[in-house]
C-alpha cells in the first residue's frame, strides 16, 4: 500500500469521482435502527447452521459443494503464497457453489470480487451445471499499484469463458451489467459495506429481481441494512449464517 498511489489514483478522472464518494459515505454514513449491540445479538439469535441449511435441500449436493471448495482453498493457498498483496479473505463460497449447483441460476451477479474466491466458486458451479453467466462487478484497489490486474487474481483461465468482469464502479458497472440481462436470478453483494451503498445498489436492481430470485449478501454485521430491509419489505424467507467469523444474510424464495 503506498500514500503515493491514493493521490495518482485521484488525479485519474476514471478513479476519482468513486474514490472522493467512498470516503464521503465513511465519514457521513447511516448505521440504520440498530445500534451495534442490539444488531450483534439479532444475527447471534438468529443464526441457522450452514450446514444443516444446505443438507435439508441436497446432502449429495452439499457434499459435492465442500468438494469443490476445499479444491478451490487448495488452489488459492498456493497463488496467493506468490504474491506480497493482501487480497482478503472470501465471502460464504461453499454456500455459493451449493446455490449454484442446487437452483442453476442463469444469470449470477455479483458486486465486490477481490481475490476471486466468489467468482471462482461461481464459476465452478456454472461449469458443472452447462449453464449460466457470472457479471462481476468491482473496483481496482486504489492504495496498490496496477491493481487492475488482481481483480479476480485466484480465477482460473479455463473458466473465464463464461465470466464478465466490469471495473469502474458499482454505479456504472451495473448500468452496463443490467443493459445485458433482464433478470438476476442469484444476486451477491460483498462491495460496499455501507448502508448507503448498500440501499443504493438494492435500489438499482430490485426491478430485475423475481420471486424466485436468491440474495446473498456478505458482512451484515457492518450495519443494520439487512435487518431493515427484511423488516421494511416484509421479506418472508430469510436466513443468517456465520462463516469464519463473519455474518451473511441470504434472503430466499421460499421457506427451507
């Protein structure tokens, strides 16, 4: 990380209207209608077991599903180990690949990839199902130097075939991502953890959104968002999971 790339990356019209807004919403965001405590002990008493979630759908599935995922922590460990970048961590990947196998969504979306555990996992599904498209929405890290090319750094060639990836922001990424697609059927949110960036990019695609849509969204226990919404929109199925640490709230079509 180096002071010397953040004021380059501001001097790049591309990068600095994003930027400028990112730390905008640092300093001036909504926390929601709980306050820390009450929300950590929400998740805490709400909390259903990932495993069990996944077994009651599809035992064979969930077992195929852990398969893949210890192929893909396999897989990271080693590239990672050969780069000096902290790329951070992965969101829920074993549930994205169960997702992906159990209901073969035709149009996954995703916003926030980093390293690429996500996408990888996508993609992984994607290919044993022979069907579907993965549209990636992220933003270079503007504290690295040619971050661009770590975007997605862990996800193999030979499966970029069915991957479109867009860099320049969740706002104008999504504009393009939306123009290709009239509807998301599995959509992951692991970008902005604001509530305002949040709201904002729930609010740009709930119109292509159905019934049967399936939303996972990654470190609700940043703010209340995911509260608000299920509360606000009556969302009748709902879930919370832990995964290493870190809460995910996954929003269902159905009771399960």
């Amino acid at each position: 990380m180096s002071f010397t790339n953040i004021i380059k990356s501001l001097f790049d019209k591309k990068k600095t209207k994003v930027i400028l807004e990112k730390i905008f919403i640092r300093f001036f965001d909504d926390k929601g209608s709980l306050n820390q405590e009450d929300l950590e002990n929400w998740l805490k008493e709400n909390e259903s077991e990932l495993s069990s979630f996944c077994k009651k759908q599809s035992g064979a599935l969930w077992r195929k599903s852990l398969k893949i995922s210890k192929k893909i922590e396999s897989f990271s460990k080693q590239k990672l180990s050969k780069i000096k970048i902290d790329l951070g961590g992965g969101g829920a990947y074993p549930l994205l690949i169960f997702l992906t196998l159990k209901y073969k969504p035709k149009n996954i979306v995703e916003t926030g990839v980093g390293a690429g555990f996500s996408s990888y996992a996508f993609l992984e599904g994607i290919k044993e199902n022979r069907l579907g498209k993965l549209y990636s929405s992220d933003f270079p890290y503007f504290r690295v130097s040619g971050a661009e090319k770590f975007i997605g750094y862990l996800v193999p060639n030979h499966l970029r075939k069915n991957w479109h990836l867009y860099t320049e922001g969740d706002q104008k990424n999504l504009k393009k991502i939306l123009k290709n697609i009239k509807k998301i059927n599995l959509f992951h949110y692991d970008s902005d953890k604001s509530y305002y960036g949040r709201r904002r990019t729930l609010n740009k695609i709930k119109f292509y959104l159905d019934r049967k849509s399936w939303i996972v969204m990654d470190d609700v226990q940043n703010n209340s968002y995911f509260f608000d919404l299920i509360n606000e929109e009556k969302k009748r199925y709902w879930k919370i999971f832990n995964f290493k640490g870190k809460w995910v709230g996954v929003i269902c079509p159905k009771k399960i």
